[in-house]
C-alpha cells in the first residue's frame, strides 16, 4: 500500500513538472533566443579564421634523374672521411654560410632535397619575412618595432609543419611520409601570397646552401691535394739534399783514400785474395775488411771521375722514382674538375628552373569554424538554464505561498 501511495506521488510530481514547465515555456524560449543572440553576435563581431592545410611535395623521380652524375661523384667523395679535416688547412676559405647538415649523411635524392627543404621551412626564418612583406601584422599597431618583431616571431610560431609517416604494407616495403603546412588565419589571400613567397626563397636558399656546401668540399679536395703535392715535392727534395749530402762526403772519403794509396805507391788493387786450384774451377775469396786504400788510387780516382761527371744524377737516386710517380698520378687526376663539371649539368647550375620541394599553395584546403555547431550549443544551454530559471521562479512562488497561508 505505501509503495503505491509512493508510485502515485511520483506520477504526479511529472506531471506537476511538465505543467511548471509548460507554463514557464515563454521564459525559457526568451532566455534560449537571447543566448543565441548573444553567441551570434559575438561570432559575428569575430574575425572569420579558417584552418589552412597546404601541402610539401618533393621533386619527382624525372627531376632527380638529373642528379644522377652528381650523385654517384658525391658518393665517391663521401667514400673518404672528410669529418675530421684540419681545420688549419681551410683557414683561408673565408666560409661565412655553415652548412646546417652533415657532410657525411646528406644525400642527393628527392629525399634529400625535400628533407634540406623541410629543415628550412622549419627555420621559420622565410615566414617571419613573408608575415613582414605581405603586412600579416598591422605595423602601426604596435608601441615599438621589437613589439612588432616579437608579434611577428610568435604569428610564425603557430605555423605548423607536421610530417606524418605512415608504416609500409609489406615487411621491407620503404616508409611513407607526407608533410603539411598548417595555420589559422582570415585572410586567404594574404596566405597564399606568404606560401608562395616561402616556395620560392626556400628552393633559393637550398640551392645557395648547397653550391655553398660543394664549393667547400671542392676547395677541401683541393687543399688537400695541393698539401700532398707539396710534401710529395718536399720530399724530392730532400731525396736531392740527402744524396747531394752522401755523395760529397763519399767523393771527400775517396779522395783520402786515394792520396793515402798514392802515398803508398798502390796503384792496382793489392786486397789479398786466395786462391783454390781445382781441375774444373777457380774460387776467390776477397777480405773485404781490408783498408779501402788497398783498391789502389788509379781505380779509386776513376770512382770520382764516374761519380762527379754524373749527367743525371737522379737516377741514382734511391726511392725518387717512386715519388714522382705519386706527382704525377696526383696530377693526372682529373676528379675535382669532373666534379665541377657535373655540378654545371645539375639543376644547381639553372637559376629559374631550380627545384628542391614545392608547396602546393594553390591547392590549399581551408577549414572555416562550424557556427551552426555554436549556435546549436548555445541553443542547448538556453535550454538548460531556462528550465533552471522556471523551476527556481516557481519554487520562490511556492514557498511564499506557503508562508501567507
């Protein structure tokens, strides 16, 4: 019996609820209008910002095939280790652009190209001047001109570049990446101007950088061939000194002995040498410890006469052949100019039709803010916070009812 007397009342207080309701509806309606006029007027007086999505693209594999000659010499030259070079020996280079990438891992490929590219965009350095040129920012609004670079600096720093790599459908498959530029902003003109200046500086930049980076491996190469040149010619040199050296103190050495064999009176070689009778052979054997004056001076003088009137003396020079064989093979090498001459037919050479990557501003997707989804929003809490303002109206008036009575 209580548990329907409990089912009654609660029917009723539905029913008591939905009338409250019913007769505060002018109440709620007026609260949800003004709540949407409210939110309508505010997204009105807003600017209009979009999301825009652009698109990073690298060169194709046509483009790169033009890279070919240059790649595999580059290669080459990377086969040698070229990170611990002295610095000392490329003191007079005057380098004032550091190269950003290494020299070891960098790759000419549309991957390599289009990973520089990214590093670049990444810089912010050719958005901050695109924000700047294409007036993204109102000068005069601002106290001083380091606000407005800061502004300008911060503006940059919400321009997004998101490279999204997706797994390979097989096990050894090559990875897929793409990359986009993303940004919110009012103006689509205005930044597709700033994309479009960005594309064209960022492939400038790339190609400055990477003329920059082969002139240094060049003049690098060179530097080093030329040291070898050099120590190669040093030692002839001292190859020269060194025999000039021996031989005068050898002719000095035979002149002695010859004046002392003179004094003797031995003119032929008077070095003991025995003899072994033999029916099919004759054996010497010479004491070799012997003073060397003993050789007798007519043929000790005829030594000097054969070692001072040498026409060419190189040939008696031990290890000089060697050496200039190293000369002339650094010499006849012809990598350095190749490698230059292949960089002319790369499309570094091309100042308009140069490509490292492109961003694909004209293809731009804008995202405009969903208002109806705000609207509808702020219908829902007009809702709700006039069923409040009813049900608490109708409370009030409830209780001071009960109070008069």
């Amino acid at each position: 019996m209580i548990k329907n007397i409990q089912i009654d009342s609660d029917e009723i207080n539905l029913v008591e609820l939905i009338q409250i309701i019913w007769k505060g509806k002018w109440r709620i309606i007026a609260v949800t209008v003004i709540m949407v006029i409210l939110v309508f007027g505010y997204e009105t007086s807003q600017t209009k910002n979009f999301e825009a999505t652009t698109a990073v693209e690298p060169i194709n594999i046509s483009e790169e095939s033009r890279y070919i000659s240059l790649y595999e010499l580059y290669n080459q030259m990377n086969s040698e280790s070229t990170e611990n070079y002295n610095e000392n020996e490329i003191s007079n280079m005057n380098m004032k652009d550091r190269q950003s990438f290494s020299l070891q891992t960098f790759q000419i490929s549309r991957n390599g190209l289009h990973s520089f590219f990214i590093e670049i965009l990444k810089e912010k350095s050719l958005f901050e001047e695109a924000i700047r040129k294409n007036n993204l920012l109102n000068v005069s609004k601002y106290s001083s001109e380091e606000k407005y670079n800061e502004a300008v600096t911060k503006l940059a720093s919400k321009i997004k570049i998101v490279t999204t790599v997706l797994p390979s459908e097989t096990e050894f498959g090559p990875e897929i990446s793409f990359t986009e530029i993303k940004f919110s902003y009012h103006n689509a003109q205005a930044w597709t101007n700033v994309l479009r200046y960005v594309s064209e500086n960022a492939n400038k930049v790339v190609k400055k950088k990477l003329h920059d980076h082969f002139d240094r491996l060049l003049l690098v190469k060179k530097i080093k061939r030329d040291n070898r040149l050099e120590d190669y010619e040093q030692k002839i040199k001292n190859l020269i000194d060194d025999y000039d050296r021996v031989t005068f103190d050898e002719i000095l050495y035979l002149k002695e002995q010859s004046e002392i064999a003179r004094k003797l009176g031995i003119a032929k070689n008077t070095i003991e040498v025995l003899t072994f009778g033999s029916q099919n052979a004759l054996l010497s054997n010479v004491n070799t410890d012997s003073p060397f004056y003993l050789r007798g001076y007519e043929a000790i003088e005829k030594e000097i006469s054969l070692i001072t009137s040498r026409i060419n003396k190189k040939a008696f020079i031990e290890g000089l052949y060697e050496t200039e064989k190293e000369i002339r093979s650094i010499k006849q090498d012809k990598f350095l100019e190749r490698m230059a001459s292949d960089i002319e037919l790369t499309p570094l050479a091309d100042n308009q039709n140069f490509t490292a990557s492109s961003i694909k501003f004209l293809t731009t997707q804008y995202k405009h803010e969903n208002k109806i989804k705000k609207l509808l929003f702020a219908m829902l809490i007009g809702l709700i916070i006039g069923l409040f303002i009813v049900l608490i109206a109708h409370s009030l008036e409830s209780s001071k009812t009960v109070r008069n009575n």
